[in-house]
C-alpha cells in the first residue's frame, strides 16, 4: 500500500530526530507574501515560516533569499497540506537556554524594566519576561524607583523555572557583584556571629539559599526554626527579606553559612524547669504516627505522647482513632531528656485512672458480677465498670477439675460471678476467682486430717513415678515413687497395683496442683529394726522383691 506525502516526510523526519520544540538550521530558499519558505537541514522537503516572524517592531522584513536561521517544527502538516516551522519559537527556546546557562554560570544579563507589577517590575530580557522584586531593585531600600522604569539595566537571575514560565532577576546582586564600596563593606562584615539582612532566592528539600548582596548563603533547614519542619517553603518564600546569623564564613572557599533560629533563645534551655515532671499542660497536635503524636507545647518544643500513653483501658490503639491533627490536648509531663532534646507526654494522666478508682471502691474478697469479654489459654477475661478487665486464672476456675477442662464450660459474652482475690492498680491487674466462690474441700479435709495423721486409701493410678490415691470424697492424694518404701525404689508400678488398699501418712497440700502429698514409707519402720511394716500386704511384697533381687 502506498504511503502518503505527510506519513513519509513524517518517517524521515522522526528518522532524523526531528521533533516538535527542537531547534534545526534551516536555509531561506523563497519569500512570498504570506510565509518564509525554508529548506530545514536534514529534512526532505520544504517547509513554512509565517512572514510575521520576520518583521520587526517598524513592520520591516528583517529576512531575504539565502539566510540560513534558526527554526523549530510545529506541525508536520497543516490543513494545507504544508509543514510549519517558527522562526519565533526558536528565538524562545535560545533565549530559554542562554538565561538558563546565565543562571547556572551566574553571569549576569541585560534587560529592560517594561512595567511596574504587584510587588516589584516586570523585566523583559531577550523577548523574555522576568521578576524583578521590589526589595531587588537597589542596594538600599528605595522609596521612588521611577530612575531605572523603562531602562536597560544589568541583572542578575536568581530563579529559573521554565515549567512555571517563572524567571526572577536582582538588580541589587548585580551591583552588590561589580568592585563597589558597598561590597566591599559586606565583604568585611562577614565573620562569625554578625548579624545581616538578605533575601531568599531560592528554596530547596535541604535549606534555603539567601542573597546576602552579590554573595549567597546557605540557610539549612536544621537552622530555620527549632521547631520540626519538612519543608522550608513551611517558613520562608521567595522573595522573603530576612535577618540572619552568620554560623560559618570559608573565605577561601567564599560559603557562608547561615542561621535563622539562632537569633532568638534556645527553647529547651531549662526546659526542665519550665516545665517540672508530672506539671500538666495543653499543647497542640502537630504530628500523628503508627507508634503515638507529636504535641507541640510551645514554639520549638515538641513532645512524643506514645500510644500506650493514651489512653488507660486501651494501649494499642491507633492515635488518629483518639486525636486529630491540630488539635488542643491536655498532656502530663512524664520525662525529659535535655541532651537528646526529648520529651515524653502522656495524655491518659490527665484523667483518673480506672485502675485506682476501683481499687478505692471495692475490696479483696467481695463477690462481684461481670461478663466474659475473651477467653485465652491462661484465663477468662471478665469486663468490669469502668472499662476495665479482671482475670480469671485457669487454676482458679475449679477445685477438682483442672483448668483447661473446667474453661470448657464457659463462652464469651456469658455473665458469671467471682470473688476479687487481689487489686493491684500500679500494675493495672485485677485477679479474680470462681472456685473460691464454693467451699475448699481440700481446706476442710486437712482440718479434719492434719499434717503427719496415718490415713487409708485406695491406689487408682500408677506409674513408675508414683501412684495417686482415693482418700474418698473426691478426695485425691498422691505418693511419689521415693515416698513408697524406705528402700530405694526405680519404679513404684513394680510395688503398688491399681486396687491396692494402702496406709500412708498425710505431708501437706501440693497448692499448686491441689493433690495431698503422701507417704508410705513413713509408715514403716526404719531400716533393721524387727517391727513388722504396718501395711502388712504391702510390706510382703516389698519383702518379696527384695529377696528376687
């Protein structure tokens, strides 16, 4: 299929790199009364310039036959079926690049104030129009700038911003730049510690650059504010005239270093005394984290209240679920690191602590009634008043079942009733029980059968470690396989039977495991003497092993 003129001149083109905004040499081969016909370098047809490019402010045609300019492509095609080149767009983009290296270089330029504008003048360099700032426009502030309207003065560009069609000139940097008695008196006033007036030109993510008057300094965001700040466009804007403090002058390298916060006091100097631990004082939010919020309690200082310093019942709760930006808080002073400029705040110590309020109400021991707000592998959480949570252990659920088959019996959301068995509002724990609700039998058993009483039993389980005994009642002892015998004994399911019928002597209660502690061995007699054992079948079968043995 053929192409078409447009689609091929358009292949050769992009062939050849030609694109729309670039600058090409192009030879004038024809002028008519409408356009400039021009022979572009590299292309492969001829192209048109429209003739108004070519006159100049008296109408004059400033172009002939033979001319090799300067264009750029605007349209590979019109509805003509022509190729466009601009003769004034090219003049554009050159005078772009040469204000961009001038900028870079910081040589200066010529230019011509055209019209007075909001804040300063408009300066047309080169077609280009420019800012000049009001308090750019001398070495000394001015009040009647009517001397330097309408004249071509030298300048100096100190922001460039091609995307926002933004250029911004100084005339007094220009003149601060030339070997005049006024830069020579700025020369010398730049020592550590003076203090001067410049202005900002430009702003960066790290600092800002001031125009100290044909020298420039480096504000560094550190030195802005003591406050935190992202940004120095948060402070400062171009154009701003501003006081600062020289921090370091290289006069061999000609940088000079500047600061903006050290002209006022440092706001943590005796912060501790300003404000004492535990003195409560409102401040604003600035800052909300994953981890808690920045308050800010005066200018320059701010302070971390973490999350689990927000609130009392809840610690691991989302700041922005509790507090807004901006807005006024209440905070306690919790600690103050002066070095490492860090203060630690708390929001939930300026309101009562549930804790402690329940403490004040209630009592060890009294019965109480709530509702199952988790149940977990250690115990039964159990919501109270004041939105807090008590713990039921699971050694605490039951007198004769363990814990982990008494928990089976309850569900979340249930209402059950406890005894408070112990309040400890520093360490926010409140310890509750059911079993203790019924009466001990094992506490009521050892009354009646005290430490050392002979009593009788029945083996019900047995393993090479020992053997556990029915005292009757759901009553449950145990002996351990060094409490069988006085001899010594490897395995006691070698010695005792499920069945047996034993005497054995009572050695305490096992608090944690809630199993009475026995001893068979106590019941016999010591080694070599001739009393019979007491357990007279037991004692046969000791006697039997011996004698295999």
């Amino acid at each position: 299929m053929t192409e078409n003129f447009a689609e091929l001149f358009a292949k050769s083109v992009q062939e050849e790199n030609f694109q729309a905004g670039v600058i090409r040499k192009a030879e004038v081969v024809d002028v008519t009364p409408d356009f400039v016909v021009v022979y572009a370098e590299g292309s492969k047809s001829e192209a048109y310039v429209p003739i108004s490019e070519f006159r100049n402010q008296n109408n004059e045609l400033e172009v002939k036959v033979g001319d090799v300019i300067d264009v750029v492509l605007e349209a590979f095609e019109n509805g003509d079926g022509r190729t466009i080149f601009s003769r004034e767009k090219a003049k554009r983009v050159e005078s772009w690049q040469a204000l961009e290296k001038a900028f870079e270089n910081g040589e200066m330029v010529k230019g011509v104030v055209t019209e007075r504008v909001r804040g300063g003048f408009t300066v047309e360099i080169n077609k280009i129009r420019s800012f000049l700032p009001g308090s750019l426009v001398d070495i000394k502030p001015v009040r009647d700038t009517s001397y330097i309207e309408g004249k071509e003065l030298e300048f100096k560009i100190i922001k460039v911003d091609k995307k926002q069609n933004n250029i911004v000139v100084s005339r007094r940097a220009a003149l601060m730049a030339e070997n005049t008695p006024e830069r020579e008196a700025l020369l010398s006033s730049l020592e550590e510690g003076a203090e001067l007036t410049g202005t900002v030109k430009n702003l960066t993510d790290y600092g800002a650059f001031i125009d100290l008057g044909g020298i420039d300094g480096l504000l560094h965001i550190t030195d802005i504010s003591w406050k935190r700040i992202r940004h120095p466009n948060e402070i400062l804007k171009i154009g701003d005239e501003v006081k600062v403090k020289i921090l370091k002058y290289d006069r061999d390298k000609n940088r000079v270093s500047l600061g903006l916060k050290q002209l006022i006091d440092d706001p943590w100097r005796d912060i501790g005394r300003r404000y004492p631990v535990s003195s409560r004082i409102f401040g604003k939010i600035t800052n909300i984290t994953d981890y808690g919020c920045f308050v800010e309690i005066e200018p320059g200082i701010e302070g971390l209240v973490h999350m689990s310093e927000i609130n009392w019942t809840n610690k691991n709760i989302h700041p922005n679920k509790v507090v807004n930006q901006g807005q006024e808080v209440e905070v306690m002073v919790l600690e103050i690191d002066e070095e490492r400029r860090r203060i630690s705040l708390g929001m939930k110590q300026c309101k009562s602590n549930p804790w402690k309020e329940y403490s004040l109400l209630h009592k060890k021991g009294e019965m109480i009634k709530g509702v199952i707000k988790s149940i977990t592998d250690f115990g039964i959480f159990i919501g109270l008043e004041g939105d807090i949570d008590g713990l039921v252990h699971l050694s605490d659920i039951s007198w004769n079942d363990p814990g982990e088959k008494a928990i089976r019996d309850y569900k979340k959301g249930q209402e059950i009733e406890t005894v408070i068995l112990a309040i400890d509002a520093d360490r926010e724990r409140i310890s509750l029980g059911v079993k203790q609700l019924e009466k001990d039998i094992y506490a009521e058993y050892l009354e009646q059968h005290p430490k050392g009483e002979a009593i009788a039993g029945v083996v019900t389980e047995v393993n090479p470690k020992g053997a556990t005994i029915d005292l009757g009642n759901g009553i449950v002892g145990k002996v351990k396989a060094a409490d069988v015998s006085r001899e010594k004994v490897k395995d006691a399911s070698e010695l005792l039977k499920v069945g047996d019928a034993i005497e054995a002597k009572i050695l305490g209660l096992d608090k944690k495991s809630h199993i009475i502690n026995l001893s068979i061995k106590e019941m016999q007699p010591e080694l070599g003497s001739n009393n019979a054992p007491v357990n007279t079948q037991f004692g046969d079968l000791l006697k039997e092993q011996m004698m295999q043995e």
